[in-house]
C-alpha cells in the first residue's frame, strides 16, 4: 500500500536532514507543515501554524557559529498521474553569507512546476555587481533592473507532459559544489551520503519516467 501525503512528506524531510548532517550541518531538523489538504512544506522549524517561513540553516559541523547559511524550502504533492507518489510543485534553495540580508546571497536555485512568466522552471541565480559594462547592456535592452542577479539561467531535464522536469538538480549537488570549492567543512563520509541521495532521487526519477512515457521502456 502507497503510504499516504502526510507519511511521504515527512519521510522525505528526514532524508533531507540526514543527508545534510552526514554531510555539511550539525543535528538540524527539516519538518513538514501541512498547507492544504493536498499539500505539503518542508522547512526548519515549520509546523501547520507556520508553513512558509522556514528558518535558516548554518552550515557548520560543529558548535562553531557558521559563516555560510542554507536557504531550504519545498512544496510537495501527489503525482497527477496515479495520485499516489510524491512530487515536488516548488523548490527553492539559496546560499548566503551570514544570516541576514539578501545581498549577501551568493547564488539561489529555484524550480517552480507550474510557471508561466517566460522563464524555465528550473533555473540559477548567480548574485553579484555587474559593474558599468553590463549597466550599459541592460538599459540599451530597456532591463528595469541593472544587477546580475536577476538573470535566470536554465536549467534543463526530461518535461514531461503535466509541466514538470524530471532529472533535475537537487541538494546533494549544492552540498558537493559547497564541499568541492572548500566553502564549508565537510564530515567524513559526506561523499557516501551524497552518492546515495543521488541514487534515491534518480531512482524515483526514473520510476516517474517510465510511469508518465511507458511506451520507452
């Protein structure tokens, strides 16, 4: 028997704060906060009073205060083929220095299932001045805004036919860009953890791959 929204959501959220503490943070807890009957958020310290407003992640392996901080949010719902497996209807994730501020944001990932405003579902921000040169460049395009991070760039995947991206990027490959680039520390083993996250979510992938185009296989 399919377990239902509420247990698929919540087992969700544990791999999450597992994979993060076998990796780069030090016993912090994601929770799933009911936002209808047919959704689900997951956050640090959401609860159903609270389901939007998740509180930073440090991302430090040990007491010692962080210097870098995870922003980690999801909105989860049933497949809208069978109804039955977990999916993802938003995801958003944003690493920033310190614990305040959105200018210190260094880059951010978003993926919203459903987005009809012209840019992909999935895409990157990557934060930063772009100094006078692409000032001018904006302003000749008629851009309101002259900063760099509000360029998208796309990320790309198999789309399938309800709108969705399958194969898509996912935390465990922000922790290794964080690990690989010496940004945080890591815990021994952390490699494990992500390898198998990553098999976990391809996995699933590919199930909802067959699922939505069985003529493939």
């Amino acid at each position: 028997m399919t377990p239902s929204l509420s247990k698929q959501a919540k087992q969700f959220a544990e791999d999450l704060s597992r994979l993060l503490n076998n990796t780069i943070t030090d016993g912090i807890k994601l929770s799933a906060a009911q936002l209808s009957d047919d959704r689900y958020s997951i956050g640090r310290n959401l609860s159903d009073r609270n389901p939007l407003d998740p509180d930073l992640v440090a991302l430090t392996t040990s007491k010692k205060k962080a210097e870098l901080y995870l922003f980690a949010s999801h909105e989860l719902c049933l497949d809208d083929t069978e109804g039955a497996w977990l999916m993802a209807s938003k995801t958003n994730y944003a690493i920033q220095v310190g614990e305040t501020g959105e200018r210190n944001t260094l880059f951010a990932y978003d993926y919203v299932r459903k987005l009809d405003n012209g840019y992909s579902k999935a895409h990157f921000h990557i934060y930063g001045d772009g100094g006078k040169p692409y000032n001018s460049i904006f302003r000749s395009r008629g851009r309101k805004k002259d900063k760099l991070r509000d360029l998208h760039f796309p990320i790309g995947g198999l789309v399938h036919d309800g709108g969705g991206i399958l194969f898509r990027p996912i935390l465990e490959d922000i922790i290794e860009m964080l690990v690989a680039e010496g940004l945080v520390e890591a815990r021994p083993k952390w490699d494990q953890a992500i390898r198998e996250g990553r098999e976990r979510f391809y996995e699933s992938q590919l199930r909802a791959a067959l699922r939505r185009f069985p003529h493939v296989a």
